[in-house]
C-alpha cells in the first residue's frame, strides 16, 4: 500500500547524475542515522520507534480510550508545538475519525479563546490530556493551571483523577510533579525522541487514541514507513530522494518550499510540517523557509506569487489517489456556466486536473515541483507520510551539515519574556 513521490516537473533542475553524485553523501547521512554517530544522536529514538512499539501498549491504549470516552462528552488536549500539531494534523486529516470531539488548548494565550473554549464545555463531561515534554513550557503550563482548576471545582476525588491524564517526561518537570503528586494516570515520553518528532510516541498515540482514532494502523504505517525508508539505496527510498532534491534545489538557491495540497484534510499536517523542517534545519544562517498553501482555494490569492514572483521557491505537492466518497457533478439543460463537459464526472476527477494544471503551469513559470502520492487518507497511510517526514528531514538536515534534531533558536524569546514577567 503505498506512497510514490513524482518528479517530471523537476526536470532541467534535478537530473539522475545528480542523484548519482549526491549518493556518497546520502549513504553517509544514513550511516550516521543508523550507527547513531551523527549530530544530535542522543535524540534519533524516533527512527526504530514504530517497531519498537509493541501491540500489547496499542491495545492497552484502545480500552484505555474506550474506557475514558464512556464517561466523557469530550476531550481537551493542552498542548504546544510537537506536543500539539501531530494530534490535530492527524484528526484533521482522518476527517470524523473523533468518536468524542476534541478541543485544543495551551498552545497560545489567548483570553478569549480560552474563555470561550471553557464555556462551551461546561456543561459537558470532561476529560483533559495534557501534553508536555519538558512540563515547563509557559502556554500549555498555565491554560493547564486555568483548567485544572475547573476540573477540581467540576470533580472531586477519584472522579477527578481519572479525567486528568498526563504525558510528560518520566522523571523531570512540573507536570512530572503534578502527575505524581496527584495520584493523576501520566504516560512518559522517551528521552530519545524530541517534541516535533513525537506523534509516535504517547505525545500522539494517547490522546488520538482517546479520540478513538485507530493508533493500530497508525503505527502499522509508520512501521511499513521504517521498512520502506530506512533502506540506504536512494534509487530505492523515496525518503531519501526527497530529502535529495531539496538539498539539490536549495543549492540552486530556492529558499523557500511550499507544501501544497488539493486536498482540505491536510491543513494541520502542513502546519506540523513546518514545524518539523523549521525547527529542524534552520540553523546556523541555512536551512529551506516551509510554508504552505491550500489549493485551489489559495490559487485564487497566492497564485499569481507562484506563478510569476521571485523565483526562489520550489513546490511539494500532496496528493490522494482514492477519496472516500464520490460526488457525480449533475448535468443541466441551460449548461449557463458551461460545465455540462464534466456533468457525470466526480468532483475530484476536476479537483485532478487542477492539480495537474497548477504543476505544469508553474514548473513553466520556473517554480520546480515534486508531488508525494498517498493511496488513501487513511491512518495507516498517514502514519507511513509522518515517517517519510521524519526520515527524509533527518537525512536533509546532515546535507546542510546542521544538528536536525536540536531548537536553540526557540529559547531566545523565551529569556526575554521570563525577564519581562520576573520569572526566575
Ligand atoms: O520541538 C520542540 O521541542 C518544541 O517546539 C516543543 O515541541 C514545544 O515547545 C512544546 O514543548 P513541551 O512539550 O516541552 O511543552
């Protein structure tokens, strides 16, 4: 079951001698990955995760989920960063997989978003999974203050303790405290494996489970993903040619890449996307600027930047072969707006050949593009393209010769806000 990456239109910018030539570099990369001798190893747990992960801790997660959706209207997921954009990327993206609906919170400080988020739940039974590595981060600490606080007036004694479910890191950290203080159910995050690499770990898998997404065939991809990608011939792994032609067109000086998709599910993974190239290969003066656009709907704002702008982007399509319903476009007498021609077509049939339309035209408007092919937007195949991701990126950043799995380009804002609120 698969995903395949198409290249014609990067043609006259990416040809196979290249490929060719960067190969040493790329088996190098991979060798530091698989020896863990690269930079920042102490932090690549994520690369064997998926078949470290053993069914017995899925399926206590499932009746961990059932059991936790029997008792509550809802679920509020207080988090930030890679301790946030994986869950919502991946519910978004499964579209109605929420057996329970699901409200964010603690990944800005927004009084009237919080506000309004604690109003429309209050009259509902509630469970919160709050999410944080270091259990110090200020937006998930204090929407987690503001909310705990509702809950112990909402709930008391056990009643609480089994609505609270904490997932932090297994020793360290104020969220640790609170868990163990408290007497409140807490999952550990691995040493090994850093926020935006995270959506394998407990950090996604226990609040989708509680969702009650399918975790199962989650990991099951993410495991065929590990098979797939971690094979170190390039002409094999499409990881790996990925990763190479954004090192190839970055050296070309296209600076910024844009994640597009047609389809409307993939809003949230674009967003944990950038978070997970941003973070892990701007460094140093280097790294590729990832953005990302919504198609068509951005055709008609950001289309004429794409087809005749500054000429330092490049384009990465993400595509779906089967949609799971079909929508025939009806035929009408008068054909007033002409498009009886695709009468009796499904709407993606159309939604296709803009898609095919948009490539072309913009490789000839010098926007060199690539597009990456899922079979279904299903968990299995979501957790194979998490997978793609995070290989390919580990594999990019040791091309730029950066530390793909350190930020500490993050904590520099942070010192200035602690001055400015007498934090110690
Ligand atoms: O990539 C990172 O490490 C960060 O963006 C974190 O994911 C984010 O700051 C949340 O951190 P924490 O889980 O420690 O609250």
């Amino acid at each position: 079951m698969g995903i395949t990456l198409e290249k014609q239109y990067l043609k006259g910018y990416v040809a196979k001698k290249d490929f060719k030539q960067i190969f040493p570099k790329i088996k190098k990369a991979h060798d530091a990955l698989e020896k863990k001798a690269g930079l920042g190893s102490e932090f690549t747990g994520w690369a064997d995760l998926p078949s470290r992960t053993e069914d017995n801790f899925l399926n206590s997660l499932v009746a961990l989920g059932e059991e936790v959706r029997s008792y509550s209207d809802c679920l509020i997921s207080i988090g930030i960063g890679g301790s946030y954009l994986g869950i919502r990327a991946t519910l978004k993206f499964l579209r109605n997989a929420e057996k329970i609906p699901v409200e964010y919170a603690g990944h800005n400080m927004s009084t009237d978003g919080l506000y309004e988020l604690l109003e429309s739940v209050k009259n509902k039974r509630i469970a919160v999974a709050v999410i944080s590595k270091s259990g110090t981060t200020t937006e998930p600490a204090i929407a987690f203050r503001i909310i705990r606080k509702m809950m112990e007036e909402k709930y008391k004694g056990d009643e609480l303790k089994k609505r609270i479910i904490c997932i932090t890191d297994g020793k360290k950290g104020a969220l640790r405290q609170i868990a163990d203080k408290g007497g409140l159910r807490s999952f550990v995050i691995p040493d090994d494996v850093g926020g935006r690499f995270s959506v394998l770990t407990p950090v996604g898998l226990v609040p989708l489970a509680i969702a009650g997404c399918d975790v199962r065939a989650l990991v099951e991809g993410a495991r065929e993903g590990q098979k797939e990608y971690s094979v170190p011939d390039i002409e094999k792994n499409i990881a790996y040619q990925y990763a190479a032609v954004r090192y190839l067109l970055y050296k070309q000086r296209k600076y910024i890449e844009v994640l597009a998709s047609f389809y409307d599910n993939m809003f949230y993974l674009a967003e944990w996307w950038k978070q997970l190239y941003g973070e892990s290969e701007a460094k140093e003066g280097k790294g590729i600027f990832p953005s990302s656009l919504n198609m068509s709907t951005d055709l008609h704002s950001m289309g004429q930047l794409m087809q005749d702008g500054v000429r330092n982007v490049f384009e990465t399509f993400v595509n779906i072969e089967h949609t799971n319903h079909s929508l025939s476009i009806p035929r009408e007498e008068e054909d007033l707006d002409q498009f009886n021609i695709v009468a009796g077509k499904d709407l993606d049939y159309v939604n296709k050949q803009a898609l095919n339309a948009t490539a072309a035209a913009h490789y000839e408007g010098g926007v060199p593009n690539s597009s990456i092919l899922l079979e279904r937007a299903d968990s299995f195949h979501l957790g194979k393209l998490f997978y793609f991701f995070e290989r390919a990126v580990a594999v990019s950043g040791y091309l730029l010769g950066v530390n793909p799995f350190n930020q500490p380009g993050v904590e520099a804002y942070k010192k200035k806000m602690f001055a400015l609120l007498g934090k110690k």
